[in-house]
C-alpha cells in the first residue's frame, strides 16, 4: 500500500513539472514602430516622436533631405513596406505599412517638420566671396542686423540670390551705397525689425517684398533712385519714411497699422523732380501715429478710406491732387492740408475729435469739405485761402467744443452760428465778411474775437453780432470802410482790450459794464458813448484830433487815463471840458495834454475830493500843453476852470 502511494505521488510531481516547462505558443498581434529616427550625413540623428499612427521627426530646413538615414525598430516578427532605408527623398510626407506576424496591419504617417537655422550675430557682407560664403550656411533667421555693401568705396555687392532662404532679419537690414544689385532675392523675407537704405545704390530701383508682414521698427529709403516700393503683404509697420523725386509707385494693400509714414518727392531747389506716382492708397488701414505726404507733384489720389484714428496728417504741396479721403477717420491729433491746388473734394465726414488743430489753405479748387459730425477741435482750427468754399457750416454745425478758430479770405455767404460752441481760446476772421450778416456767438469767448477787414474799403459797417456777453479782447482791425463800431448789444465785460485800428469817427457799446482797456486808435475818432460803463481796470484812450462827443455817465473808476494829443503837431481841437468824467470818483494814473481848446476840468471834481487825485499824479509832467493846465493845488482851491 505504501509503495502504491509513493508511485502516485512521483507520478503527480512529475506532471506538474513537465506542465511548467511547456511554452506558450507565439500569437505576433504587434505591429508598432518602437523606434524611428532619421540621420544625415554628417551623423547627426534626428529622433522621430511617435504619437498613435504619426510619426515627426524636427531637423533644421537647410539639411539636404536626399542624403537621410532611416533607423528603425518595430515590434516582434513584424514587417514594413516600403522599407525605409529605400527612400530616398524625404522632404514630403512618407506612408508606411507595418505588418505583424499574423498579417494584421497598421499606416503611419511621417511628417518631417523643417525648423529655421537662426544666426545670433550681425551679418556684414562687403564682396560676393561673403556672401557666397554666407550662403552655405543656408540660414533662415539672422537674429542681429544684416548689412549688404561697405558705407562707401567702390561698388563691391552685386548678387544677394544666395540669400533667398531667409525668412527673418530680427534687427535691421541696412543697404549701403556700394551696393550694385537688387533686392528680389528676398522675396521669402516674412519679417524684419527694420529697413534702411543708406545714400543712393545706383542700380537699386525697386524694392518689392512680397511675403514681407511685419515691419517693426523703421523703413526709411531717401535714394531718388527708387521708382517702385511694394509690400504687398504687409500687415503692421512701424516708421515708413521715402523720398524719392523719381517715385512712380508705393503699394502695402494689406496694411492695417503703422507708426509714422511720410512719403515726399523734391526737398531741395536743386532737385528735379520727375516722380509719376498717381495714387497713394492704403485701403486697409486703420490706424496710424503720422502721416506726411508732400512734394509729389503728379500725385492725384491719397486714398485712405478705411483710417479710423490717426495722430497727425500733413497733407502739402500736391499741385494734381483732386481726392482726398479719410472718410471714416474718427479721431486726429492734427490735421494739415495745404497748397493743394487741384484738390476739390475732402472727406473726414465722421471725423468727430481732433486733439490739437485742423488747419485747410491754399487750396483755391476746395469745393466741399464732407464732414457732418465734428464736435471737437481743441486746440485750434484754421480755413484760408480757399476761395471755392462759400460755406463753413458743414464744420461748424455739430461742433460743441474749440479752442481758437480762424477763418481767413473765406467766401462765406450769409450767417455764422457758433452760438452752441464753447470757445476756450479765440475767434478770428481775417478777410472773410464781405457777405457775412449775422455772427451768432456763445456768451463767453475766453480770449479775442477779431474782425480784421484785410483792408477791404467796400465793407461799410460790422456784421451784427448776437449773443456774446464777454469776452477778453475785442478787435476791430484793417477796416478802411467802416466809420461806426457798435459793440454787440449783448457785450457786457471785456476783460483785457477793445482796441481798434481803422479810421472809424464813433464807438459805441450800449450795455457794456467793465473793459480792461480801451484803446481806439483813429485819426477821425470824434464820439465815444459807453452809457452804462463802470469800470475800466487799465487804460482809458481818449486821445484824437476830432473828439469831441464824449458819454460815460456811470464810470467811477479808472486805472489809467489818458485826455488829447499826442504830441504838438497833433493836438486835440475839440475838447473845452471834462464833463463826461463827472463821475469818476478813483483814477491810478492820468495824463492830460495837448488839448487845445481845453479849459475846463471841473469833471474830475468828484476824483480830486475822494483823494483819489493827488499831488504826486497831477503835476508838470501828467498836466501839460493844454489851453488850461491848472495845478494841484488850483483844483483843491477850486479852480477847476481856467480864470
């Protein structure tokens, strides 16, 4: 029984022993790539990242693609078709095909991804030795500035194709004046921190980048050998700045955003300037820091149809310019447009807000100013010299806010209606009332309001004037034909000056209370009636030859007055008395002379008893030449008339 069990017991280890040994059999389900790389010539090896079914493999883009190594591993007992040590040209996308043992299969994709090969240094080439040189570097990125030709000497460059693979100039391409060849092989260039080109290369015509979109700092470019710059896809610029008397074409279509642009043609007189451009468009942007166009004397069209918000736009000097459009600018530091002669039509007709100044001259074709929505100017706006504009309502009608406004040798028919306005600095019409017959103003205008006739005898009396209350200075100028100045019924306070230099014989202001100043300088001047004057803080000009009727009834104070002639040769012949101060009661200065006829100055009675007048203001040097000329002591004895 026992040697029964002892055999079954063997006969179990047995079995379990012989079953641990047994191998399972081999299924070959896998078909995965467990490694790829590609490695070049020089046994450099490019490791492929391998994500599901594609694999990438990153390498610079000046390796030579025909001369790749694949290596390789895939899973067990697998196959691959077509082998990759096979190919040959690896620069476009590989299908591959692995198969695992038992026939199942999987495609993989390779994708070679091509990275820029980036210089970190300035790149000076002075010869074509350097730059053939340069060339085998095959560099996509220069991360530094890239100089073409020596600052001066003889010609040295004159072919720059081997440098069509860059793509990227992170500072500045400089082209010196040695430079004898052309830019087109730049044509991949994408993006440069800047453009310079230095004096005037002989045989560099045409600078036209076609990929290039972003300009970061500066392009500048004064050769007058250039006649074409085209950036056709450019988006974004910093600073453009061409001169070129022989420009006949700029293009950057997709521009949207720049710093300063200033295009010009001739500068000097001994410039010829042959430049043919006709148009200068940009009908992308929107917004840019300045823009001066000027001296381009072919030039008919500036289009910027789309500019929103602009700082300062100098427009000058265009003699075929007949367009002009910026109609949906919105927002300008300062706006210039002069010397304009064929300009007929300018459209700024949403432009609402200009920081500093507007200013429109010498455009003697000005038909139309298209603007409706104006409300501020608000440092200064000027129209002159446009004979063609008969209106300046479509600039006036909405505007709210202005500081200074001058409109000057401007046709304009009928009213002026700045009564809705606030006026922080002054108003100013210089030879443009000729067919003006009503001035509506605001109450308040901070400092002058100026009629200057530009000495045009055909004008006989003022426009009426409504609504100002006060002003600082009011300045009746150049007025030959005018012999009346009425103040405006509204006019109460002049703060610093009414002064008048014409011949006019009266000067009136109804309702007017406080002046600074007044002074009336006219050979003819022979009345003055203030009757409701008060107070005139400096100096009261009674000076004349003719003046004779003198009213102010109500004034009691004056800072500085002065009665007759100036000197001998022109005396006052017509003042016997001083009635018409019979009111005032405090005078700080005075100085009365040269009246021929003057006897009586009983009228400063009410000044001599307030103490007012004194001894040390009446003497020899204020009180002379007079038909009377009593002392201090006269007038405190009470002998105001002469015995």
């Amino acid at each position: 029984m026992k040697t029964i069990k002892q055999s079954f017991g063997a006969v179990i280890i047995g079995t379990l022993l012989f079953s641990g040994c047994t191998k399972e059999p081999f299924e070959g389900l896998d078909n995965y790539f467990l490694e790829f790389s590609l490695q070049s010539a020089d046994k450099m090896v490019y490791e492929g990242k391998i994500t599901d079914n594609v694999i990438e493999v990153s390498m610079p883009k000046n390796l030579e693609m025909d001369k790749l190594t694949a290596k390789y591993m895939l899973s067990e007992l697998a196959t691959i078709d077509p082998k990759p040590e096979t190919i040959k040209e690896w620069s476009g996308e590989q299908r591959l095909t692995v198969t695992s043992y038992n026939g199942t299969k999987r495609d993989y994709k390779v994708k070679i991804l091509k990275e820029d090969v980036v210089l970190g240094d300035n790149v000076f080439l002075q010869t074509d030795e350097e730059v053939d040189v340069f060339a085998k570097k095959k560099i996509n990125i220069i991360n530094g500035n890239l100089i073409i030709g020596a600052e001066k000497g003889t010609d040295s460059i004159s072919n720059i194709d081997a440098l069509n693979l860059l793509n990227e100039i992170k500072y500045k391409l400089i082209v010196n004046p040695t430079f004898k060849g052309d830019l087109k092989p730049l044509q991949n260039l994408r993006s440069v921190g800047g453009i310079m080109v230095n004096g005037e290369p002989k045989q560099l015509k045409e600078i036209v980048l076609p990929n290039l979109q972003y300009l970061f700092e500066d392009f500048i470019s004064r050769s007058n050998n250039i006649s074409k710059i085209s950036f056709d896809a450019l988006t974004s610029a910093g600073n453009i700045t061409v001169k070129s008397t022989q420009l006949a074409e700029f293009s950057a279509p997709r521009l949207e955003r720049a710093g300063q642009m200033s295009f010009s043609g001739k500068e000097g007189w001994s410039e010829v300037d042959v430049s043919t451009i006709k148009e200068i468009s940009f009908p992308n942007l929107q917004s840019c820091k300045k823009l001066d166009i000027k001296n381009l004397l072919n030039l008919e069209t500036i289009d910027l149809e789309k500019l929103e918000n602009a700082g300062d736009v100098n427009i000058a000097n265009l003699k075929m310019v007949s367009l002009l459009n910026m109609g949906l600018m919105k927002t300008a530091n300062k706006i210039n447009v002069e010397r304009c002669e064929e300009l007929k039509d300018l459209k700024i007709a949403l432009l609402k807000s200009v920081n500093d100044r507007i200013t429109i001259s010498n455009c003697p074709n000005l038909e139309n100013i298209s603007t409706t929505m104006l409300e501020e100017v608000n440092q200064y706006m000027g129209i002159s010299e446009c004979p063609k504009i008969t209106s300046i309502d479509p600039l006036l009608s909405h505007l709210k806010l202005i500081g200074n406004i001058r409109i000057y040798k401007i046709p304009h028919k009928g009213e002026i209606d700045l009564s809705g306005v606030t006026i922080n600095g002054s108003v100013e019409f210089v030879g443009s009332l000729a067919d003006v017959t009503k001035i509506k103003l605001p109450k308040l205008i901070q400092k002058t309001l100026e009629l200057n006739f530009a000495s045009d005898p055909s004008i006989t009396q003022l426009p009426l004037i409504t609504g100002l209350e006060e002003c600082e200075n009011f300045r009746v100028q150049n007025a030959p034909g005018i012999t009346e100045i009425v103040l405006p019924a509204s006019l109460k306070k002049i703060s610093n000056s009414l002064s008048s230099y014409s011949n006019v014989t009266a000067v009136s202001g109804e309702n007017l209370l406080e002046a600074g100043e007044i002074s009336i300088s006219s050979n003819e001047l022979a009345s003055m009636s203030f009757p409701n004057l008060e107070k005139v803080i400096g100096k009261l000009s009674l000076f004349g030859k003719f003046l004779e009727a003198v009213y102010l009834p109500k004034l009691t104070s004056v800072g500085n007055l002065e009665v007759g002639g100036s000197w001998s040769g022109w005396q006052n012949e017509k003042l016997t008395d001083l009635s018409f101060l019979a009111a005032l009661t405090s005078v700080e200065k005075l100085e009365i002379k040269f009246c021929k006829f003057l006897t009586d100055f009983s009228g400063l009675k009410k000044a001599v008893e307030s103490g007012s007048i004194t001894e040390k203001k009446w003497n020899g040097n204020t009180v002379h030449d007079n038909a009377y000329n009593p002392t201090f002591e006269d007038l405190k004895a009470g002998r105001y008339v002469k015995p």
